[in-house]
C-alpha cells in the first residue's frame, strides 16, 4: 500500500446513488436561487435539473424543484442543510420511482425537415400529446410533455427526422390524490 | 405621523436596542454616513482597528468571551473583501457576528463603480445569511433580523450591506418584536422518549464516555455547570475538542484531556473501545475521527446536537437529540434523579473496569516531553505561563499551530469562554486581534495571545489598536523561526524537505514592541523564564514577549495520517523505548 501523506481519512465506501426529485418552497426574493444553487456547488452535490417558479403571488412564494443523485446519507444532508437556508420555508424528498408522485417535464421540439419526417415525428411523439405550436411547410415546433427517460427516448428518435433543436424544463412534481406534502 | 431617521440612525438605533456596547471597524467611502452618525451615539464605543481582518477577528474573541454577537462595520470593496476570512472562521466555529458593510450607491450597483464588489455574492457562502438592503424602509427589520440569525440556533455570522443612498435616505424605524422565534429553526426538537432512550443506554453501558464540543460553550455558562453535574452524577469519564475546552475543569480527576489528532493516548484509546459515546455539541470533525471506518467501532454513538445538519453528517449515530445542550442535559440529570438513578454509585463496578483500563493508559504520561536546562522547551513555556497565571482568572487566545496545540494540551481550561481559538478554518493570525476583543469585553482581566512567530506576523498590525485603545493584551510568542507544525509534517511526511517552512528573516521582537509603542520582553533560557513571564503579567501595557523555543520540537502525541485512534504516535520519550524503526515507521 501507497504510505499516506495526508491526515484527512481516506474516502470511505459509497452507498448506492439513488435519484431524487427534492422541491424546495422558498420566499420569492433576490438572490434566493443562487443560496439554494450555492449550497449545491459549494458541498459538492449534483443538479441533474432544476426547475423555478413564483407558484404564489400572494405570498411571495418560489417552488424550486431540483433532481439530483446522492447516497442516502448526501440526500439526507442536503435535505437538512437546505432546512437551514433562511429563506426557505419547506423542502420535500420523493425517490424518482415513487409510484405516489407525478413528475412531468416539457419539451419544444424544432423539427427541419419536409413534411414526411415531420409526419414521421408526430407520430413518434404520439404517446405524449404532442402539440404543434408553429409549422411551415419545412418546420415544426412541437411541445410534449413526459418523463425525462421518454423525452431523451423520444429526442434520439428524432434527431434523423430533422430535430435541430430542443428546449427543457426540467422535471416538476406533484403529489397523486388529495394529500399534500408537508 | 412618527419620525422619519435615516439608514446611518436606523443603524444606530437598532445597535442601541440591541444592547450592542462595541463595534469594531474600519472606516471608507462607502460607510461615511453611518461614520458621520457615530458621535450622536455615545453608548457605543467604536474600536478603530488597523485590517478588516482584525475586526472580524477582534468581533470574535468579544463574542466568544461574553457569549454576545460581535458587531464589524467596514467599507465597499476591499473592505468587505478583508472581512471575508473572519467570517469564515466565524463560520467554522459558530461564532456570533454581525458585519455591517457599505456599497456604492443602489444605482451604481453593476457597474464596476469605484470601490465595489458583490459582497453579499462573496459572502453567501461563509454567512449564515446575508443582505443587500435595497429599499429604506426593510433597514429596520433587517437590522433586527440580523441578531436574530447570528444568535439563534447554532450561532454563526451574517452581513448586512447597505448602499451609501440607502445611508442618507429616511425612514420610520421601529423596535425589534420580542419573543418572535424563527420558525422550526431555534426549537428543541427532542422529546422524553430520546432522553429515556438515552438514560438507558447509560444504564447499560460498561466503558461509556462523553465527548463534548464547542456547542456546549455556545449554549451558554449554564450549560457548563449542568453538563459538570451530570458527569458527576453518572461518573463516566469525558474527553472534549479543542473548542469545547474549559466547559468542563481541565484539571478535574473525570477529565481524559482533549481528544483527537494532538488528543491524550487516554481520550482517544477511551474514544475508540467505548461501548457508548455520547456527544455532547460537537460535530465529528475529521481532526477529531482519525480513520472514518475505524472510528470507535465498538459504539453505541449518541448526538447531542442544536443543528440536525451536524446529525449523520460524517459519523452515523444510534441516537440523535436535537436541541440546546444546556435544556437536553437538563432534561437527562433529571430524568436520572426521577428515576433515582444514580450511575456514579449503581454502575460502579462495571464502570470501574473501564477506569481501571482508562488509568493504565494514563500511565503512559503521552503529554511529557524531554525537558532541557539549556534551551526552552515549548512545552515548558505553556507549562510555566499556566503555572503563573493560573490563580486569575485568565483569558487564552492563539494563533494556528503547534503553539496551539501545546496551548490546547498544557494549559488547563476551568472556565468557559476563556479559550478563544480558531479550530475550524484554522486561521493563522486570529489569536492577536482575538485578544484586542477579549479585552476590549474584559479591560481588567489578564488576557495572553499564545502565539507563534510566523502566525503574529500575519497580524502584526493590531498591536497598534491595542496601543491606542490601552488594551494590556499579552502576546506570548513560541519563537522556533519556523512554520513549527508545517515543518513538523514535513519531517515526519516529507522526508524532511523543509520547503519554504523556515523563516530567514524575522523582525526583532522587542525592537518591533517598541516601535509600537508597547513593551518587548525577551526569554532565552529556561532560567530566565519564569522570571520574564513574570515581569510581562506585571506590566499593565501591552507586551510582545518574545520566546526562543527548541526549534525541532514536534508536537506529541499525534494520530498519523488516516489512522485509528488506537495507533497513536507517541513523544520522543516512548520512541526511544519502542525504537519504532522500519515497518512502524510507515504508520508515520
């Protein structure tokens, strides 16, 4: 074995990564998104995305949705830690794969391409309700809306078809049934 | 219609109904207003000092000996900039300040405007929260919000930055609301269940131990005296970090000594084969654990803790209780008495094992040194200036080093808050301007900066503050010409390749003292030293005192790297002893 020359403990095992949706309800005020981004950077844990929107004028209130991948320990710390942050009021955790809660992304699609492929491309995004927002008769801009793993899925499916470009949201999520989070 | 202030009085008027009694600061363009304001407000003393820097770390040695937030007032630009290492030590050690910074006027923000930068983007990171305050009227309930961060919950510092505009422009001022508790952010979020969980693990447990931290001195001297019932009344040993010293008596017969990298053999062979580790406000900080995966593996592990962050953070634990130590300490020793428990007398024989195995390592004496008649042995100057100052009652801060550490192991805390030390960011040159705070709060006290030689220089400037203000601080300065704990790891990691760890060229201490306008006492040889230490706790003006210490001396005991608390390397001493020669030599 290599002789250590530093003090700091070696890194220790990984647990297993695991997918998380974390939505964060903070106050809609300067700078907030760059404490919750900060917290991120600075500890070193992942945004895989992000999504951001004032959900209450009223109130005053921002829903930040963010996923993100991290040991169980990391997402425990990371939920803790952003807890501390003053203007954030609540924060919720779902696994990626809880059957209880609806995650949805959007997507605008543009497609150049004749009118075959931008048939052939509809179709393809049949599954998702495809919505065309703007067509000419060499371009198409369509907006679905589905699971991240199905838009990926459906963006490599149209690349031959004439997908130039394709803009995110993100993922934002949603309770199923009558209850809340807290 | 009430009267209208402007920002400079709505800062004064809220320091006011803060009870703030100091600032320290440095004044600029971009804070003239507030500056200007300072005369009409006579309950408030403003300490000029002579770096930002110093501010910050002079609000810190205020705050941590009185346990009151430390206010900073600085400029734009370079003097937030200055203010920013401060807060991160502040940060690191949860300490309680207040920094108040100017900015260029709102409209010029972004611009690049003389003397700007984006100080609360700078300082995000190392505050607890910050502000820009854009608008005249938020002024007063930002100021008030302000103490409110810095001191709940685990303390830390925050900033408030205040365009020049906003400075002239007026306002209503109202008084902060009382009782107003940030939401789930202060609270105790512990119940009785915990606490009996707790109790009966005490009640289990043959080798337990109590290892307590920095939060126990945050929670205030109450917490002190009840976490020393407590231990008297369960009769298990305790250990503690380098910032929870002096919460518990150093000299007490149920004290191991400090625990961790530079910790007794005792603490951390006790640390390691417990069966029930009770943390009292301390965060498992990696100079404390050694080796993660071998840290006290037998253990059931207990945290007590004000933070939930601090809760599973490096070191998972059996038991979390989150609240104010002082509140779940009471809770247990009356929880214990309810129950009629009295651990000391009904766990005795299976605790008595453990102490008998607790004093079989104590045998091994792991703070002595090899002392000398010819040169001073660092060891010996910490022993002796303890020995001298022991009887008053004392205020010890240091700089970052081996200083630090022979500080931290050879001079006995009884008291809490009288150990000012940077241990989280581990800033070299806090211990000088920490001390211009401790006796700025404590004019009549006898407060001594234990200092190292490369660490003063890098703060050397404060001496004049402590001049000006007649503050008789004390800087007593480990003198081996060398970055002692940078060339330490050098030679026991580095094969001895001192790179850039020796200093060529150093001022003339005394000449320098003079120069300042405040005393230079010299010590050379062991003979002269008590008698020197002497002279500089008699002098009622500041005094560099300048010791020429034993230049190879390293710092024992020491956990080497990435090891286990129970593969200590030991002093010179049990070296010779164990003659650890060719495989022992790579534990180093």
């Amino acid at each position: 074995m290599v002789k250590s020359k530093s003090a700091y403990s070696p890194p220790t095992n990984l647990g297993k990564l695991d997918t998380h949706i974390i939505v964060v309800w903070v106050t809609n005020e300067a700078s907030v998104l760059s404490r919750v981004v900060g917290l991120f950077s600075g500890r070193g844990y992942n945004i895989e995305s992000l999504a951001v929107a004032e959900v209450d004028q009223k109130n005053n209130l921002s829903r930040i949705t963010i996923v993100t991948t991290g040991t169980p320990q990391v997402i425990e710390q990371i939920l803790l830690q952003l807890k501390k942050l003053v203007p954030v009021h609540k924060v919720g955790n779902f696994k990626r794969d809880d059957k209880n809660v609806i995650f949805r992304e959007m997507a605008l699609l543009k497609i150049v391409a004749n009118t075959v492929k931008i048939k052939k491309a509809l179709i393809t995004c049949k599954k998702f309700n495809p919505v065309i927002l703007d067509q000419t008769n060499k371009s198409a801009v369509i907006q679905i809306i589905a699971l991240k793993k199905e838009i990926d899925n459906v963006t490599k499916i149209l690349k031959p078809l004439g997908l130039v470009s394709a803009s995110r949201t993100g993922a934002v999520a949603m309770t199923r049934g009558a209850e809340i989070f807290n | 219609m009430s009267k209208l202030y402007s920002g400079a009085e709505i800062v004064f008027k809220s320091l006011e109904d803060q009870k703030v009694e100091h600032i320290f600061g440095y004044p600029g363009g971009a804070v003239l207003p507030i500056y200007d304001e300072l005369k009409n407000h006579p309950s408030i003393k403003h300490i000029l000092v002579r770096h930002e820097q110093g501010a910050g770390h002079a609000a810190e040695g205020y705050a941590r000996s009185t346990g009151k937030p430390g206010v900073v007032l600085v400029t734009s630009g370079p003097g937030a900039t200055n203010v920013v290492t401060a807060l991160t030590d502040a940060y690191m050690d949860s300490v309680p300040l207040v920094c108040i910074s100017g900015q260029v006027p709102t409209h010029l923000i972004g611009t690049d405007a003389f003397q700007e930068c984006d100080t609360t983007g700078i300082t995000r990171p190392c505050t607890k929260h910050n502000w820009l305050v854009k608008d005249i009227n938020d002024l007063p309930r930002i100021m008030h919000e302000a103490f409110e961060v810095a001191t709940t919950g685990r303390p830390g510092p925050v900033l408030v930055d205040i365009p020049k505009d906003i400075q002239f422009a007026k306002a209503k001022y109202f008084k902060p609301k009382k009782e107003k508790k940030l939401k789930e952010k202060s609270l105790n979020r512990f119940n009785q269940k915990d606490i009996d969980q707790l109790v009966d693990l005490m009640k289990k447990a043959s080798k337990p131990i109590f290892y307590s931290g920095g939060g126990v001195i945050n929670s205030g001297p109450k917490a002190s005296e009840l976490l020393r019932e407590l231990v008297s009344l369960t009769g298990f040993p305790i250990t503690s970090t380098l910032q929870g010293l002096g919460a518990y008596p150093g000299d007490d017969d149920q004290f191991l000594g400090m625990l961790g990298m530079h910790g007794t053999f005792e603490a951390n062979n006790a640390m390691h084969d417990c069966d029930l580790l009770i943390n009292i406000g301390a965060r498992f900080d990696d100079r404390i654990t050694g080796k993660i995966d071998e840290f006290s593996p037998k253990s059931k592990k207990v945290h007590i803790d004000i933070d939930p962050s601090s809760i599973n953070k490096i070191i998972k634990v059996d038991l979390s209780i989150v609240g104010d130590v002082a509140d779940v300490i009471k809770s247990i020793t009356k929880t214990l008495q309810k129950k009629n428990l009295n651990l000391e007398k009904s766990n005795k024989q299976k605790i008595s094992k453990w102490w008998q195995q607790i004093e079989k390592w104590r045998t091994k004496q792991s703070l002595n040194f090899i002392n000398s008649d010819t040169v001073i042995k660092p060891q010996h100057a910490v022993q002796r200036l303890y020995e001298l100052t022991k009887d008053r009652d004392t205020y010890i801060t240091t700089e970052v080093g081996q200083h630090q550490m022979w500080a931290a192991q050879h001079y006995k805390f009884n008291k809490p808050n009288r150990w000012m030390t940077s241990g989280g960011l581990g800033t070299m040159g806090y211990g000088l301007p920490a001390a211009v705070g401790v006796q700025v709060a404590h004019p009549e006290k006898l407060v001594i900066d234990i200092a190292g030689e490369a660490s003063i220089l890098m703060t050397m400037q404060e001496i004049s503050t402590a001049v000006q203000y007649n503050l008789p601080i004390k800087i007593f300065i480990l003198n081996n010409q060398y970055m002692g704990m940078v060339r330490q790891w050098q030679e026991l990691l580095h094969e001895k390749n001192y790179s850039e760890s020796y200093s060529k060229a150093l001022p003339d201490f005394v000449k320098l003292a003079e120069a300042y306008g405040c005393v230079g006492i010299r010590a050379e040889n062991p003979d002269e030293l008590d008698e020197k230490i002497e002279e500089m706790i008699n002098t009622d003006r500041p005094v560099i005192f300048d010791c020429h210490v034993d230049q190879a001396e390293n710092c024992y005991p020491m956990i080497p790297s990435g090891k286990p608390h129970n593969q200590m390397l030991l002093g010179p001493n049990d070296q010779e002893k164990n003659k650890i020669s060719g495989k022992g030599k790579a534990l180093v």
